[in-house]
C-alpha cells in the first residue's frame, strides 16, 4: 500500500529493501513483488569500503585504516551481489559506495575497474556529511537507469517448485551452495507443509547478513558450502514459508550487557524531550546507571578519542546520562555544525594543534579564511573538529573539557522537580 500511493505522488519510488542483495533483494523480488505485481525498473546496491576491506581479510583495527589489497581480494563479494542483482532478479544497477573519511581513491579505483568490466556505474554518496547536494549523482545516475527501460525482472523460482526445491534454488543461485540440507524432523515438516497445500508459497529465508553462507567468519564470496535448514515456520497470514538457516536470532534484543539509552521520555515546556534512564537494577554489569540524572545533553566526537573519553567518564561520575554522536560513523550534522560556528567561531571550532590538521596540504591549511571554508573543512574532515563539542539541555554548546564550566552547567539546569524529573 505505501509503495503504490508513493508512485501516485512522484515520479520514482525508492524502496530499502533490507540487508544484503542476497537476503533483502531476494525477498522484496520473490515475496513483494511476487505478491503485490510490483516491478521495479533499477535497484542500487549500496557498498562501503570499510565492508570490502573486511571480505578481503581485514582485522577490525585495519577497517579504517586504507587497505588497497585487502579491497581488492574482497571485491569479489560485491561482485556476486551485483551479478545477482543483474543476472538473477533481472534488474540493471548502480553501485553506491557509502563514503567515509578513511576511504582512498586507490580503494575507490579497485572498485570502479572492476564494476566497469561488468558495465555497472560506481557513485560515490556523500550525502551523511552533505544533505542531499551528497546524493544527486546517485539520484542522476539510477533515473538513467530507470528511463533506459532495461530492466527484465525475474523470479529466482517458480510457484510450482516445491518448498524444498525453491530453497535449494535460493541457495544454489544466490548463496553459491553446493546443496541444502535438514534433519529429519525439519524435512518431515517441510513436506507436511507441502501436503498441507502451503506448497506455492514463496520462503522467506532467516541466515546471517554477513556471508553468503550460514557461518558469518566466512568471507569473501564462498562457494560449495551447504546451507542447513534449522528450522522451519508457517507464516499462514502472510503466505509464506520462513526457512531458518543456520545460528541467527529472527528477532534480535537488547544485549543482557548493555541496557537500553532510556526507559521513559518527558516532554517539558521550557526545554527539548528528556529520557530518564534506565534502572539499573533490572541490569546489573549497568551499575553506571543507577541514580543517573535526567538530561538532555548530546556529546559529539570521536568514540577512540582519549579526551572525548575522559569527557563521557566525567560525565557518568557525575551521574549525568547522555547521548553520544561519533563523527566517524554518523557523520557531521550540517544544521548543528552551523549552531556551533554561530556559537564558538571557527578559531576555537577548529583543532589546529591535531594531526589532521597538520596532515593537510599548505594549501588546504591556507583556503581556511572564513567560516564557509572552514564548514566545508569540517564536514569532509571531522577529526579537525576540536573534541569534545557538548550540547546542553539549554542548548548552549561547549567545546573542551573546562569541568568548571560543566559543574556550573549541571547544577543550573537539572534541579529537581516536584514530580522527581529533573528540568532546567
């Protein structure tokens, strides 16, 4: 129904369809489409470097770190999800390699040569550090694609295939598996299922996002491995058949290790929503929390910073639950970015004693001469922003760690209410 009143209202659709070509794709193509006779017309795979640096071998601590040979060795895995995308669901694509500060353009040369052996465009989508400015040639490149009319999508199975049959399909065709595989009381199941006229529904596959596989360790682009059916469910009122495939949650929850940010939300007159935390009593490892005030403040920075993490320590010794925003994975928000120049004034925004600052060319130290080029700065290098910047409930902001300024902040704005909330 959304989809359908979305093409009513504009001229193209876009639709997330989920985790991975082989999962996501699959199921929007042979659930969605299958069921509503929805067609689309060109699909957008969506890449990081960060990702491919990981199937070609990569520890954690090198993921952002440039690593050539690591892409390069793990480009295969982008590789079957486009040749999925084209050769098995019919539908032409684009690349959308989601950038980060520690991309390379010799990474991104590794991916662009080999895309451009299978005629597939790579863009390169800023739009996490530029609003929407950082997405129009992707924009341009998939209406391209869409007005070409060469899209021919297709099933990955026929209706007429039997439940087993559809899922050996799935996995051979898209996982690269060699065959499927279940014990006894799981295929004694599937064939009452069929049996029971549930037959010439699509299934609805449960496995790991993190390899074409059951075993999220094995990367890359793995091929003759067998896909274990471990369970197997009747979704009557949606007409479908969930096939669960090795050790993976289809409904996951809050890690027992940390607790979730807040329990209850307050709206209050004079300030922003504030989230009052939760206890910890009902977790324990969250000692941390117990007694934390209520607030509304907002940490920005760098989660491996060492003053950002004497800043969230001082914070939490003081009792004083908060938010955190780490540039590195969430990007620099432009609207708040103008708040802080309007603020504090570049000179004491911009870290000009940290080493990226000092990594930059004469010349690009030089081109910082008023606040629009040092916003321009800031949102392609976040790490020249000096850390940590603190919004507060009264929406002031600070820039450092000045523990003065922060008690005097603390004890202005959070004294009790009479219905035990803390307000400014």
């Amino acid at each position: 129904m959304a989809t359908r009143a979305a093409l009513k209202l504009g001229e193209y659709v876009v639709t997330e369809a989920g985790f991975g070509a082989d999962l996501g794709a699959e199921k929007f193509i042979d659930i969605k489409c299958r069921k509503s006779g929805l067609r689309p017309d060109a699909a957008v795979v969506v890449a990081t470097l960060r990702a491919l640096r990981h199937h070609g071998g990569a520890t954690p601590e090198q993921y952002d770190l440039a690593q050539p040979d690591a892409v390069e060795r793990g480009i295969v895995n982008l590789e079957r999800h486009v040749d999925n995308v084209r050769n098995h669901y019919g539908l032409p694509c684009v690349v959308a390699i989601n950038a980060y500060e520690s991309d390379t353009d010799d990474e991104l040369a590794v991916v662009r040569r080999n895309m451009a052996r299978r005629g597939v465009p790579v863009v390169v989508a800023r739009h996490w550090a530029a609003g929407s400015a950082g997405a129009q040639e992707l924009a341009h490149a998939v209406v391209q694609l869409v007005e070409a009319g060469t899209a021919d999508m297709r099933f990955v199975y026929v209706d007429e295939q039997t439940l087993w049959d559809k899922m050996r399909t799935v996995a051979q065709q898209i996982y690269g598996a060699s065959d499927i595989s279940a014990n006894t009381a799981v295929r004694a199941k599937i064939a009452q299922l069929q049996a029971d006229g549930h037959g010439h529904y699509p299934v609805c596959v449960a496995k790991t996002q993190y390899s074409f596989s059951t075993d999220p360790q094995l990367r890359g682009a793995p091929s003759g491995h067998m896909v274990n059916i471990r369970e197997v469910r009747l979704a009557a009122g949606a007409e479908f058949v969930v096939m669960i495939c090795g050790d993976v949650m289809t409904m996951p929850g809050l890690p027992k290790s940390r607790p979730p940010c807040a329990w209850t939300l307050t709206m209050m007159a004079a300030s922003p929503v504030c989230a009052k935390p939760w206890p910890a009593a009902n977790h324990a490892p969250a000692v941390q929390n117990r007694g934390m005030k209520t607030s509304c403040i907002t940490v920005y920075g760098i989660a491996a910073c060492d003053t950002v993490k004497k800043a969230r320590a001082w914070l939490l010794a003081h009792g004083i639950a908060h938010d955190f925003h780490d540039f590195k994975k969430l990007g620099v928000p432009q609207d708040r970015l103008d708040t802080w120049l309007a603020a504090l004034g570049r000179a004491r925004l911009l870290n000009t004693r940290g080493t990226t600052w000092r990594q930059l060319s004469d010349t690009a130290r030089a081109a910082v001469v008023d606040d629009a080029s040092a916003r321009a700065l800031m949102l392609s290098h976040a790490s020249v922003i000096k850390r940590p910047v603190v919004r507060w409930a009264d929406g002031r902001v600070t820039v450092g760690i000045d523990e003065a300024v922060w008690q005097a902040h603390i004890t202005s704005q959070l004294a009790p209410t009479p219905d035990g909330n803390l307000a400014p």
